[in-house]
C-alpha cells in the first residue's frame, strides 16, 4: 500500500518555486524560439542574399539619383491615369483569372487525386507541361485554339485572340496544374472516411463536400489560389501576345522602363506599387488561412483512390478529360504537330537540325540546351528544396508576426518582376563576397528564388496537418526532434515534397525571365534558346523552335514522370 | 519496415549525386567559371571577354581563328535584348563584366555614348568602313560593326494571287489598295517597331509623321507586341505564318528576312516567297566599343580589330541576318541570290533619336494605340 | 509460454531497478524517497487557467496508478507535464529523484501510449513497435527479436508486416502498447488507453494488462474516465478535479469511502441526499437511515450505495404506512432497470426524497412499473463532508 499523500497543495513555497519554474517554462520556449530561428536561417540569408539585396540595390538604384533620394517621383507616377489604369488591369485580369482557374482546375485535382483510372499519372505529369512552356510559343499555339480559324472560330464562329478571354483562358492554360498538384497532394491524402462519416450522419454528398472537405482543403486551395494569383500579377508574354499591345501590366510596364526606356526612377516606384499589391495580397491570404490550417487525418494517398464509381463521378471525369484536352492538350498538339511540319512536308528535319552548330544562333548545338536547362533546373530543384524546406518546417507552429512575416516574404519574389531580379542581380552581385558575374550559379540562383515559395506553400499545408501527437508520440519513444522530423514529418511529407520538388524543377526549367536578363557564358537554357530561335526569320529557325519546345515538353513530363516515381512508398508495400 | 525512410534517403542521395554530375559536367563543359577567375587576375590574361544581346552569334571556327591569331579566347555574355544588353551595361559601367561590348545601335548609341561606357580606340580597319556608318567618327568611341535595314516586307504570293503591285514606299502604305495588310510591331516593346517609326519621322519628318500615321491607322495597320508575334504568327508570308494561319501579307521585319525563309528548303526556289518594299527602310547600325575600366584593353583592342576583319565580317550575314559594314566584304551567296538591296535607307542622327524619341513614342502611343 | 517467460525476464533483468527475486508489483516502496515518479506543486497554466493546479503526486516503482477524473480535470495535461511535451509554468517533475527541468521528452524514458494510439501511418505493425529500440540505436538483429516478442506477448504473433490502417481497435491498441513497451520505459503512461474499445474487449484488456504489467513489473501511470477500468487496473487511484487532486487511495479505500460528493457522483454513485446524523441514524428525506458506528454527528451529505438499497417484495396491494415507516421501510417505484452482468441496476422514485439506485441479483430484480420497499444497510451507506 502506498503512503504518498496527494493535496491540494497551495502551500507555502510554491510561491518562490513557481517564480524559478516560470523560468522554466520560458527557457522551453526560449529554445523552441531557437530552434526555430536556426531553422529559418539559412533561408532568411538566401532570401536576404539573393532577393533583398538585389532588388533593394535596383530600386535604390532608382531612387536615389544625384546623391539625394527622389521620393517625388512616386507621386508623379501614382498621379498618372495611365499607371493606375495599368494598375488596376494588372490586379483584375489577375483575380479573374485566378477565379477561372480555381473553377475549371478543382474538379481536375479532385479527378487527378481521388479517381483512379488509366493513365493517370502521364495525364497529371502532361497537365504541368504547359507550366514550362515559354509564354512565347505556348501564346502562339493559343492563336490556333482562339484565333483566327482557330477552334472557336471554325466551331462557334467566335475570335477570342486580343480578346481578354484570350488571356484568361491561356492564365488557366499556364495555371491549371499550380491548382491540381497544390490542391490535389493534400486532397489525396484525406481520409475519405470523414467525408464518409458525415454522409452517415445524413449530410447528402454536396453537404459532405461542403463541411467536411473543403474546409479541410481550404488552406491548400488558398494556397493555389494565392500562387495562381501571384504568377498571373506578374504576367508578361501570354498579356503581350494575346492581349496585344492595348493591354498592359505592371510587369510589362517595369520591363519597358527598365529594359527599354531606362527611365529607373518610374520603374522603381512601379516596384514598390507592385510589392504593395503583393503585400496586400499575402495579408489578405494570410487572414483567410490562418485558424483554420488544422491537423488532419492524413492516409496513405494510395488508399483514397477509386475507380470512378456511378453516373456522376465518370460524368465528372469526362468533363475533366474535355477541359484537359481541349484547353491543354490542343495547344500543345499544336506546337508538336508544327515541330515536324517542315518546308519538305512532314519529317524530322527540325530535330535534326537540332543536333548542328552551324545554325548560327548558338556556339553549341542546340540540343546541348537539354543539358544545360537540366543541370540549372536540377540544381535550382536542390536550393528550393532545401531553402523551401527549411523554411516550411519552421513555420510549421504557427505564432508570432515577425513569423507571418518571413512567410510572406517567401513569396515575394512570386510577385516580384523578373527583369526587377534579373538587373538586381547584376548591380548586387558583382563584388565580393558575392561576386558572381560570370558564374552559372546565377541562374539556378534566380531559378529557385521562384521555386522555393512553391516548395514552401506546397509543404506547409501538409506538414501543418500532420497530427502533433505523432510528433509527441515518437519523441517519447526517443527520438530527438531531429529524428521526429526525419521519421516522422519526413514520410508523412515525402510526398508533398515530390510535387513540390517537381513544380521546383518545372519552374526551373520553364523560367525564362530572369534568366534572359542574366549575362552568362555561352550555356543557354532550353526556353532561352526557343526565344533566340524564334526571334529569327525562316522556316527553319521557327521550325527548330518548335522542335525545341516539343522537347522541352519531353523532357517535363518525363522528369515529372520520374520525380513522382521516387516517391516514397507508403508503409505495407515491403 | 526502414524501406520506407531509406527509399527516402536514397532518393535524395540520388538527386544531389545526379545534381553534383550535372554540376560538375557543366563546370568542365563550359570552362567559363575558371576563365572568369583569370578575367579578374588582370592584364596578362589571355582571355577576352565580350559583353552582348542575345542575338550575338559568330562561328566556332571564326572565333577559333581569333584565338590563333592573337593567342586570346573570346568568351561571350549575353542577357537581354539589345536595350536590356546596353541597360546592364550603363548600369554595370562601375564593375563592368567584360572588355568589349557589341550591340548598341544607332537607336541606343546616344545613351551609351552620354553615360560614358566606352574608351576611345580607332579600330585597324576603319578606312575600309564608309564614313556614313561612323557615326562617332570623331571621337572613335564606339567602331561599327554591322548593319541592317529594316523594311516592310510582303508575301510574294498573296500579291500574285491578288494581281497587285506591292507597295514599295511609305506612301504606298496608305492607299487604299492596301487598306488592312499590314501588321507592325508596339514601338515601346519592339527595336523594328520603333525603327519603322523613325523611318517614318525621318522620311515625314518631326511635324509629319503623326498624321502618316493617322492615315495608316485608319488604313487598317495591325500592332502587336513582339516581331516574334508579327512575323511568325500573323504575317501570311513566312512559313511560321502560314503554319499559324496568318493572315496579314505584309509585315514590319528586316531587309533579310528573305534569304532566311529559303534556308534549309530543297530544293532551292527561285524566289524567296518574302520580298522587300525598299522604299520603306530604316537603317539601324550596330557598334562595338571598349568598355571604360576593361581588364584586357589590349584583348578588347585586339577583339574590335576582328570583328572589322573580313573573315568576322563575312561570316556575320547567316550568323546574325546583318550586313557587313566593310565595303570589300563578300556576302554569302543565298544573300546575294535572295536579299534585297537597299540603296537609300532613311536615317536620323543618334542625337535627334535621343533627343525625340520619349516624345515620338509617347505621341505615337495616343495615335495610334487610344 | 516459454518466449513470454524468457520476454519477462528479458524484461526485468534489463531494468536495473527491478527486483529479480520478486518481479511482481508485490513490493512497494515504504518511503516517498524510493518514488520513481513525484510531482511536486506541479503547475501548467493554459492562459488564465490552471490545468494542472500545484499537484503533488508520487508514484512507486512497480506501480500502478490510475489517475481518474472527468474531462478537463487535468489528466491528460498531467501526463504530458511528466512526458516532457508541456513544460511546468511552477514546481518540479523528479524521476528517479532527479529533477526533470529541461529534459527534451526523447531522454526521459517514459513511456506514452496515446488516447488514440497515434501509430505512424506510414510504417508497417514491426515499423511501430520498432521505433523506439531504433531510436535507442539497438542493433537490428536485438530490434526484430524484440518486436517479435513484444508482439507475441500483446498476442498478435508474426504481425510484423501488417499494415496499420488494416488493423481493427483492438490489435492497434496491442500495437499501441507495445510499441510503448519496446523501449523499456521506466515508467509507462496510458492516456484512455482503452477509451475507443468496445465495452467486452476493455473489460478483457484491461485484466490482461494488469497481468501483464504485473509480470513484468512495469511502472504505470494511467489515466481514464472510466472508473470501472481504474479500479480493475491500478494498485491505487487519483481522483482528480479541475487540475488538483480530490482523492487518492487503493481502489477499495476510494470505492468505500468517496473523499467528497464529487468523488462519489463520479463514481457513479447518484442516491445522495442531506442528512443529520445523530448516534447510529441519519435523518433524511428518505425517513431514517442507519449508519455505520463511528459516523461523525451532525448535518452531513449521505450516500447510499446500490449494494446498500435492499428491495424486498412490496407489501402489495395494500400498503401500510404506520409500520413502513416504523420498520424504515421506503416504498419505491421500480423507474428503470438496466442489466449488468450478473446484476441487475435498478433506478427507484421512492415516495419522497431523490431517486436511489438500488441493485440485485438477477432473478429477484422487479420489473419496470412495481413498486417495491426498500431498507437500507448502514455498511453501504457512507457519510460525505457536507
């Protein structure tokens, strides 16, 4: 029999112990403050390094002239209609097209997520080819979808080229896999029984959906959204191709005042205009999404699929197909079909050509840009990873502004226009320490500025969801918090990761905008060598082009196809 | 049961070994960081490096005979267009990244020229340059290179097919004949977008060529953003064009754009199916110079020198679709079959183009984009 | 058998602490300095509220206690303060006598088996059960013979490479345990670790586990609502109550002698009504009430426990009021009856006064609708401080 007594135990001394203890208390959060810090470190440099600094230098570069800075100038630019009419097209098209996005792509992550049926995989690695396309030859194969004897002309008699429908529908084009593989990795992992459970309960399916699962999704459907949002703000080539030259962005604005014009001072302010949008757009995301990212119960994606069972789901299925391939699969057609319809009638003739120096455009083949994109594109995949990771498991408790903060100025460069990085990286990083004008590492650098807020946003939401008392559970059974993270969030997580490691590698292989502004040794990158093909005249160089971006294409999916390949296996599958 | 975790392990392992590969043939492949290396190590180096737009282009065997020449090798960087190249140039001018830079035209040279980017040097081979190229003859800061025309250009077989004439000058552009033909290029983001206005302003000259462009506007003239847009997808003349069912026959393109659309088509036609109106060209003049606090002045001499030789000028044409400004260069034989020879280009002066231009674009924008 | 008996003494012989000779939990420590576990004032504040209010607690080595309580009692946050997973905002957690300030949860060596088990869905039965040896850097081959014998010992032999998702409550719950156990802990936390189960499976569990931990002398501290599974599990019982301790005893001391009328109504013990105790009666409104010599005098809360509500058959049709009430007979109608088991719970409306709780034997159990007289046995009737 045991002789401990219990009490209520207010006694005297507490007092002075609790005063210790309290010290306690605050070390424990002391150190989770630390640890947390470590842990944002290595991504707060890089982004200080390699995105403060560089558009900090731009932009004071504007504004600072003749030894005094020139604030006077914002309200000059403010006060021009032109510029808020630029302004306000910018933020439109883009909220538009995000909306357009969101309602033809969701049915899509759903069907790509839950429905199992041939082919999926190759149709979820095909949706993300346009992603990586250069605006420039995807915005042509849009004419023939839209323009004139295009699809809507020769069946409903529309012209929707130089149309703003025309930019939407190539915004859903570019977009449709930002919101299938964001939405669609978390989607896969829901516990299918919880939408179960509340059908039991007597919530018909649509109630089910609307209870259950979209709030459960809504955070990575926020997250979609805001990316969606992001890359549509900053669109250049589908505006200029499509829109024509009445339509205009901040971003095509900045281009001109920076890269044409030379008139920093505006494209300065137009930068600061831009980071507002952005700001105001990460606050406005930020407030919807926090308080209702909540742990989930999250199963083995290989569990939730099913083949298409009733009328509703195979109708459901058929739309997604129709969409898919009308909206992705016909431009794409397009471009493959025009790689091989040379002078001399259908051949090959373009992608031999591929493999000659003689073209003239290029001191290597251009084939050889396969390697190099690949190489840049891979070692862009590495930094976002690892920045985007560290970064993610840090903000995984949510608290504190300063931490709202750091998650908002990951995506920043999102919203940031390319040529603004491209010429802040040429006057920031040209001295030491960091003189890196002539080094390759600039373009994987510039590269992974983008994909690093997609691996952050792509994780964030699973890793949030992952339950914390299995974190708990696997720290009391020994594991260091370095091991929870590797045993625990690491698996739960891999599969996030691959999607986020393929839009990295998607994004790093597509980019085009920094890149082009960066001065490198003769490596040209696959969209780089599309642009400089096609900005000559001739069948063949057009023709190379084409050829070119049909191998680009090839080379995404595959490297999708592998990516998701490598993907770790759920438990059971000894 | 740890197949998990170590598949997870061995994937990472897997991409940062494939990542150290890729990295390390890139490294050895391009030899460009270890060359930069030497740039900085000063005079003594044996590399030249010359800063560019993107559409610089030369020989592997041209630049091969430069190095057994003079014992330097020409790296090249490039980043941009032509403004976007001479941009970062002015703004690097502090640091700059290379010894030469090629690529600033007639259009830019004034800015260049202003915010002091080049040193003086008079090339080798300048008394075989004519003197209506030179235009910083006196003070030989920047040496011409090449140049080109840019032209209207029209789809031979539509006007067959048509049984019409094609327009030859400015003036013909607004008869009604060619009410809805032509397309051209947004002067604010295109370079033969603008050249075609100040085609117009020197042939209309400052006080009328908004109202030539009045009459074009209502004469149906499409704009687009880009070349890329005007010649590829809606000029019916080029092959691109026809793929994509373009559908206007005439176009604001280059004097060479002909003997582009017969390379590589067999067999060879009797006519490039792209001809040229040539009475509506504008001359764009591209130069090179040494850029002020070069590391290898004696490279970047040696370099300019070259690119005035004959065998740089003449492999210029099917590298970069320009003309040789030396007058005894030889131009290659599709040129001379399929080009089109422009003999009196309408020209301004940098100055008036610097001086103008903000107002011509922002005028020309309230014509004929409102 | 003999691969238990050999996990056993594997078992006892590992920890250090264990009494080879006497693995039982038959020895108990006599001193509160031998305590494996002692909280001292120990104190978590979410925000102005105190979960865990300046708690004093021991636990001796081998054994077991349930900690029992209503929901947001604390129970759970007193767990999580020992694991390490919440620090203390006041006072101490000792483990082994050494003070646990800033020991991460990975170095305390307890054991946590959560409310819902929390098995890792991403690894297979073995992976589970595993975790915790390969987190302590035991070699592959000692790993495996362990899951295999912890598996064996928690009855689901060869498990190893099931799927967790695939397992029914029960078998996660054995994985849960022995996942739990795989490290050696020295002392094993249960949070409801039978909470989810089907009331058949707890009742079995719940003896095998205290057999089990029994055998192998484990330590264990366990938290339910159900009282019926703190009894049935623990060497001693801790009522707690919003973050203090109410009571604390061995099963039959806390069942006998509730601390207080909250201990008792979460008991379950519902037939409760003011009294005045003057020498061996209680005046109530069920009319007098014999009590048990030593019950201290005066107004006081009086318990009747269902054991203690005698039915006998109703005087039937006419009823006689005189000699019930001299007699202390109440007469009662039969409201409800609910089979136990063995026994039967029968909810009285006696003519006046609350309702009582009676039970009986299963054949003499009156039905719904009759009424019956009731006299009480002043063993079962319990004096609560007022």
């Amino acid at each position: 029999m045991s002789v401990l007594r219990t009490g209520h135990g207010r006694g005297a001394g507490t007092g002075d112990r609790r005063g210790v203890q309290d010290g306690a208390a605050r070390a424990a959060r002391t150190r989770a403050a630390l640890v947390r810090g470590a842990l944002m470190a290595l991504p707060l440099l890089f982004f200080a390094a390699f995105f403060g600094y560089p558009v900090a230098a731009i932009v004071g570069r504007g504004l600072h002239q003749g030894g005094r800075w020139q604030f006077g100038r914002v309200g000059d630019v403010l006060g021009d209609p032109a510029v808020r009419h630029v302004l306000w097209f910018t933020c439109w098209q883009a909220a538009a097209s995000t909306a357009l996005t969101l309602l033809l792509a969701l049915p899509g992550a759903y069907v790509l997520a839950r429905l199992d049926f041939p082919g999926r995989r190759l149709l979820r690695a095909v949706v993300t080819v346009p992603f990586v396309l250069p605006t420039v030859v995807a915005g042509s194969a849009f004419l023939a979808l839209l323009g004139r004897d295009g699809f809507t002309d020769s069946l409903l008699g529309v012209r929707l080229d130089t149309s703003v429908w025309a930019i939407l529908i190539a915004h859903v084009f570019f977009n449709y896999a930002v919101v299938v593989r964001t939405v669609g990795g978390l989607w896969a992992q829901l516990d299918p029984a919880q939408e179960e459970a509340a059908r039991m309960l007597g919530a018909g399916r649509l109630a089910a959906w609307r209870r259950v699962t979209l709030p459960a999704l809504l955070p990575s459907v926020a997250a979609a959204a805001l990316m969606v949002f992001l890359f549509t703000f900053t669109s250049f080539g589908v505006i200029q191709i499509l829109g024509g030259p009445t339509y205009s962005t901040l971003e095509v604005e900045i281009y001109r005042q920076t890269a044409e014009v030379f008139d920093l001072p505006t494209a300065a302010v137009l930068t600061l205009v831009q980071f507002a949008a952005v700001l105001a757009i990460l606050a406005l995301h930020g407030w919807t999404v926090r308080r209702r990212e909540s742990a989930l119960r999250l199963v083995d994606p290989a569990r939730t699929a099913h083949r298409p069972g009733g009328p509703g789901e195979r109708a459901l299925l058929g739309a997604v197909l129709a969409v898919v391939a009308l909206v992705v699969l016909l431009p794409l057609g397009v471009l493959v079909a025009r790689s091989f319809d040379t002078p001399n009638g259908y051949g090959l003739a373009f992608y031999r050509a591929l493999g000659s120096t003689d073209g003239g455009t290029f001191s290597v083949a251009p084939w050889q840009t396969v390697g190099n994109s690949l190489r840049f594109a891979a070692v862009a995949t590495v930094i976002a990873l690892v920045v985007g990771g560290l970064a993610a498991a840090a903000l995984v408790r949510r608290s504190g502004r300063l931490l709202r903060g750091f998650d908002a100025l990951l995506m920043l460069p999102l919203g940031t226009s390319a040529v603004t990085i491209g010429f802040g990286f040429l006057i920031a990083l040209d001295k030491p320490p960091l003189d890196l004008r002539d080094s390759w590492l600039l373009v994987p650098l510039a590269q992974a500025l983008v994909g690093a807020p997609f691996v952050v946003r792509v994780m964030l939401p699973v890793l949030r969801a992952v339950d914390d008392r299995l974190r708990e559970a696997a720290a009391v059974l020994g594991a260091s918090p370095w091991r929870v993270w590797r045993e625990v969030d690491l698996p739960m997580v891999s599969r996030a990761a691959a999607i986020a490691a393929g839009f990295a590698f998607a994004v790093s292989l597509g980019e085009f905008g920094a890149t082009v502004f960066i001065a490198r040794p003769d490596d040209p990158t696959l969209p780089v060598a599309v642009a400089r093909l096609l900005g000559r005249a001739g069948p063949m160089n057009y023709g190379q082009a084409m050829a070119l971006s049909t191998v680009l294409m090839a080379v995404c999916a595959a490297s999708l196809l592998v990516l998701e390949n490598l993907r770790t296996p759920s438990a059971g599958e000894l | 049961m740890r197949t998990t975790a170590r598949r997870a392990v061995s994937a990472l392992a897997l991409a940062t070994a494939a990542t150290a590969v890729l990295a390390a043939c890139g490294s050895s492949g391009s030899s460009g960081t270890d060359d930069g290396k030497a740039t900085g190590s000063g005079g003594g180096s044996k590399t030249v490096t010359l800063v560019s737009h993107d559409s610089f282009a030369a020989s592997k065997s041209v630049l091969a005979q430069f190095t057994k020449e003079t014992g330097y090798t020409v790296k090249v960087l490039r980043g941009g267009d032509a403004g976007a190249a001479v941009n970062q140039a002015i703004l690097t001018k502090d640091h700059p990244r290379g010894d030469v830079f090629f690529g600033v035209d007639n259009t830019l040279l004034s800015r260049a020229l202003d915010n002091g980017l080049f040193e003086p040097y008079t090339a080798k081979d300048l008394a075989h340059v004519p003197q209506d190229v030179q235009l910083d003859a006196g003070k030989h800061r920047v040496t011409p290179i090449d140049s080109g025309d840019v032209c209207v250009n029209y789809d031979r077989g539509y006007f067959t097919a048509h049984h019409l004439a094609p327009p030859q000058t400015f003036a013909d552009l607004v008869k009604p004949a060619y009410k809805n033909l032509l397309v051209t290029e947004n002067v604010s983001t295109s370079s033969p977008g603008l050249a075609f206005l100040l085609g117009s302003a020197a042939t209309y000259g400052d006080g009328g060529w908004q109202d030539y462009w009045k009459q074009l506007k209502s004469n149906g003239v499409e704009v687009v953003d880009s070349w890329e847009q005007a010649y590829n997808d809606r000029f019916s003349g080029s092959s691109a064009g026809k793929q994509a069912k373009g559908d206007r026959p005439l176009v604001v393109s280059y004097a060479s754009s002909p003997p582009a659309e017969v390379v590589g088509v067999t067999p060879e036609p009797a006519q490039s199916p792209v001809g040229v109106a040539t009475g509506t060209c504008f001359r764009q003049i591209e130069f090179a110079g040494l850029l002020h606090g070069a590391k290898n002045t004696a490279g970047g001499k040696a370099l300019i020198d070259f690119m005035l030789s004959r065998t740089f000028q003449q492999d210029m044409p099917l590298q970069m679709y320009v003309d040789p400004v030396r007058d005894d260069a030889v131009e290659p034989p599709v040129f001379v079959k399929y080009g089109a020879k422009v003999d009196h280009p309408a020209t301004l002066s940098p100055d008036t183009i610097a001086a103008k231009r903000d107002d011509w674009v922002g005028a020309w924008n309230g014509i004929v984009l409102k | 058998m003999t691969e238990i008996r050999k996990a056993v003494t594997e078992m006892t012989t590992t920890n250090p602490t264990a009494d080879q000779t006497n693995p039982t939990h038959m020895a108990k420590p006599s001193a509160m300095g031998s305590a494996l576990l002692r909280l001292e004032a120990a104190t978590v504040r979410y925000g102005e509220r105190a979960a865990l209010d300046a708690v004093d607690l021991a636990v001796a080595e081998h054994e077991i206690v349930s900690v029992l309580g209503p929901s947001g009692s604390g129970k759970s946050t007193l767990l999580r303060a020992v694991a390490g997973l919440r620090p203390l905002d006041a006072g101490r957690v000792l483990l082994d006598g050494a003070d646990q300030r800033g020991v991460p949860p990975h170095r305390r060596g307890v054991g946590l088996m959560f409310q819902d088990h929390q098995l890792f869905p991403q690894r297979d039965v073995g992976g589970n059960v595993g975790f915790g040896p390969r987190m302590h850097k035991a070699p592959r081959e000692q790993r495996e013979h362990r899951v295999a014998e912890l598996l064996e010992l928690v009855g689901l032999p060869g498990a190893q490479g099931r799927a967790v998702a695939a397992l029914s409550g029960g078998e996660q719950q054995r994985v849960a345990l022995a996942r739990a156990l795989a490290p050696e802990p020295r002392l094993l936390m249960l949070d409801e670790p039978l909470g989810q189960l089907d009331r058949s499976l707890r009742e079995r569990l719940v003896v095998e586990l205290r057999q089990l931990f029994g055998r192998l002398g484990t330590t264990v501290l366990a938290v339910t609502h159900d009282q019926g599974e703190a009894f049935a599990l623990a060497d001693r019982v801790v009522v707690m109550r919003d973050g203090t301790i109410a009571q604390t005893g061995t099963p039959l001391e806390v069942w006998q002698h509730p601390a207080d009328e909250f201990v008792a109504r979460f008991l379950g013990f519902d037939s409760i009504t003011d009294a005045v105790v003057a020498g061996g009666a209680a005046t109530t409104e069920w009319g007098t009430l014999p009590v048990p010599p030593g019950t201290p005098q005066g107004p006081c809360r009086l318990l009747v426990r269902p054991t203690g509500v005698l039915l006998s058959a109703a005087p039937a049709p006419a009823p006689a009021p005189a000699s019930a009430a001299d007699e202390g007979a109440l007469r009662c109608e039969v409201v409800a009856r609910t089979f136990r088991g063995g026994h039967v719970a029968v909810t009285l409306r006696p003519e006046r006064g609350p309702r009582l709780e009676a039970e009986c034997a299963l054949r003499a159990a009156p039905r719904e609708g009759d009424t019956v007289a009731v006299t009480f046995d002043p063993q079962d009737v319990v004096a609560l401080p007022a």
